[in-house]
C-alpha cells in the first residue's frame, strides 16, 4: 500500500506545483491592453473636425496658464505646436501666490500635452489670434456686470483676480467635449476626448473649489464678493449662448441645487447632477462675447480656425 499512498501523494503534489507556477506567472504577467473595440476604426473622418474645433479652446488655455504662471507661453516651452500663429495680446505673468502659481504652471503643461495628443492623433492649425489682454478681461467682467467697474478688472493682478478669470476658461472646454462625445465613434479618438474630458473636468473643479472657499470675500476694490462674480460671468455666458441654463455660478437657488437640497454648488450640473453641454455654436457665442458664431470677437479678434470655425465666419 505504501507505494501507492506515496505515488497519489506525488501526482497531488505535481498538480499542486504546477498551479503554483501557472498563477504565479499569471499574476507576474498581468493583462493590461483594453479589450477589442467594438467598432474596430480608429479614427471616423466626422471625428477630426470636432476634435480639431477643441484646439482653439486648448490654445487659449495654454496660452493664458503658461503666461499667467511662469510669464512666458506657448512658443517658449513648444513653438512647434503654435504651427506659425501669432503670439497672443496682452498675456502677462499674474502676481499669484506660491501654491496657485505651482498649480497655475501644472496646468498650463497640461494644456501643452492636449494640444500635442490632438495634433498627433488628427492634426490641427496654427494658433489663433488671441487676446488675453488685460483690457479684453475688463471688458468681459464689465459685460457680466452690465456697467464698468472702477478701476477695470485686472486678471493678473493678484490670485483671486486670476482664479476668477480663470472661472471663465476650462468650462468652455469642459462642456464642449461632453457636447461632442455623441458624435465621436473612432475607439481612438473616443480615448482621446475621454482622456481630455477628465483634465479638463478636474481643473474646472478645483478653479471652482478654490474660490468656492473664498465665496464670501470681497473682491477688493469692488463691492461684490467672489460669488457674485461667478454668478455673473456664469449668467453672462448663459446669455451669450442662448441655450438656456447651462452654466451656474457657486451659490446658486435651492431649485437649481443638487437634489433641490443645497445652495452650494461647486461643480455646475443639471438636474440629475450630469454636466451640462454645448455646441460649437454655442461655445463660439460665448467665447467671442457677441452671441453670434458668426461674428469674431472677445478673445479671439479674427475668430477660431479650423473648419467648423471658419465656415461659421464665412457664412456671415
């Protein structure tokens, strides 16, 4: 019986070792790759468009982060990507605090990254025109008010001017990738806008947290806090579009609130609580600050390039 027992004990110990050995290496070698697409194009002809649209917004966040942080842009840290087009007007170094400006240059780098990843994957434009003037922003924040403010607002005069500015930047982007996401089909270029979907979401809700903590203070010189501001530029937007509400500043009706239970509102959503969206219509309206696509104008002075921009221009 003992050779018996001792050979059952053999064949255990075999099977035994050898599942050892085939978890051990599964676990030492682990899948990473994403399943097969299910609709195996990389890249839809309709998709280049759309995507290629979101570089004017990437350009004027670049431009604006860079400068506002280390007092230079796009054409200092990658003149490759500019592809030729005019430096911006006006951008200048902001006087931001040490924590602000770090987190300010994190994401002007961020923007750089988006542009390349759009450019590589479906090609792109020079940079726009862009004006990031001080005069430009007085402008804007005169429009929200709908009277001057005395002195004009200066972004880059101190952190919670150029957080505030900054309120009226990555939202664009924010909404308009969450507008194109049902007209994107290629696998790859759905990564794509997923992947710039969430930077852009999660700039947009710290910009929003930081001045959420100071809602309450004073905008020096003015007589209005950091809520107001917001609720102005967010009303001011909504009425450019003409889309209706789409866009909610930091304290907002208790009907507009999540759940209808809270007046707090650090990330602005619609009534289930999912982000709203635009067009590029509707961003055109809001970013040139005429209401119309077809009418160029705020930051960019020759309106946005690509196809979709140009076409809105020419049919003027």
């Amino acid at each position: 019986m003992a050779p018996r027992v001792l050979s059952s004990l053999s064949f255990i110990l075999l099977i035994s070792l050898s599942s050892n050995i085939i978890g051990s290496h599964s676990l030492s070698h682990p899948t990473c790759a994403p399943p097969p697409p299910v609709v195996p194009v990389p890249i839809f002809s309709t998709d280049v468009d759309l995507l290629q649209f979101a570089l004017n917004l990437e350009h004027l966040e670049a431009e604006f982060f860079l400068y506002g942080a280390l007092g230079h842009g796009l054409d200092a840290i990658n003149p490759e990507l500019a592809m030729g087009g005019p430096p911006p007007i006006g951008a200048t170094k902001a006087n931001l605090d040490p924590l602000t400006l770090r987190v300010i240059a994190e994401f002007g780098y961020q923007e750089v990254g988006h542009l390349r990843a759009i450019k590589t994957t479906v090609g792109g434009f020079p940079r726009p025109l862009l004006d990031l003037s001080k005069h430009n922003f007085a402008k804007l924040f005169d429009q929200a008010f709908e009277h001057p403010l005395k002195p004009p607002f200066d972004p880059y005069a101190n952190s919670i001017n150029y957080m505030l500015a900054s309120y009226v930047i990555p939202y664009e982007g924010l909404v308009g990738y969450v507008g194109a996401n049902p007209n994107i089909n290629g696998y790859v270029t759905k990564r794509l806008l997923a992947g710039l979907l969430g930077v852009e979401s999660g700039q947009d809700a710290y910009i929003r947290g930081w001045l959420l903590e100071r809602a309450e203070e004073r905008v020096l010189p003015y007589h209005h806090t950091v809520a107001d501001f917001t609720i102005q530029i967010s009303a001011l937007r909504n009425g450019l579009a003409k889309c209706g509400i789409k866009d909610e500043g930091l304290l907002v009706p208790l009907e507009l609130g999540a759940e209808n239970r809270t007046c707090n509102n650090v990330l602005s959503a619609d009534a289930n609580s999912l982000s709203y969206s635009r067009t590029p219509a509707e961003i055109l309206r809001t970013v040139y600050a005429t209401g119309d696509e077809h009418k160029a104008g705020g930051f960019y002075p020759k309106g946005g390039n690509g196809r979709i921009a140009r076409e809105f221009l020419e049919d003027y």
